[in-house]
C-alpha cells in the first residue's frame, strides 16, 4: 500500500509532482466537458491520477485532469 501525503485539502500527486485538488469522477467529468466514462478510461490509460477510496470510488487529481484535456 502506497502512502497518501496530503496538505490541507490537497494530496500529493505523484505525476504532477505537486499537491493537487482531487475531483470526484462526476466534478472531473463536469469540469472536462466529458462522461464519466472517459474519466475512468483516462484513469485505466494512465493519462491522469486517481485515488481509490471506499471501495469503488476514485478521486481524480484535477492538475492531471487539465493537462490531460490540454494535450487532447
């Protein structure tokens, strides 16, 4: 299991190398002008970050969130 490091309300993302705001899939899904589908397709591609959390549901880091959306 791999450790967590937040600061406030954001957590460390490690392919952002920054303390990110983490999205619920619907936000991240809301603020990119897509489905959630593709969220979790980005997500399963390696494209942006998440965290799992209470069983099947992820938090999205929103830095990778625009990068990736950027480079589409």
């Amino acid at each position: 299991m791999s450790h967590i490091s937040i600061t406030g309300n954001k957590v460390w993302c490690p392919y952002c190398q920054d303390y990110e705001k983490f999205l619920k899939t619907h936000n991240a899904a809301t603020l990119a002008d897509v489905t959630r589908r593709t969220i979790y397709r980005y997500i399963e591609e390696g494209k942006i970050y998440a965290i799992k959390v209470a069983g099947n549901t992820y938090r999205v880091c929103s830095g990778c969130l625009l990068k990736s959306e950027s480079k589409d």
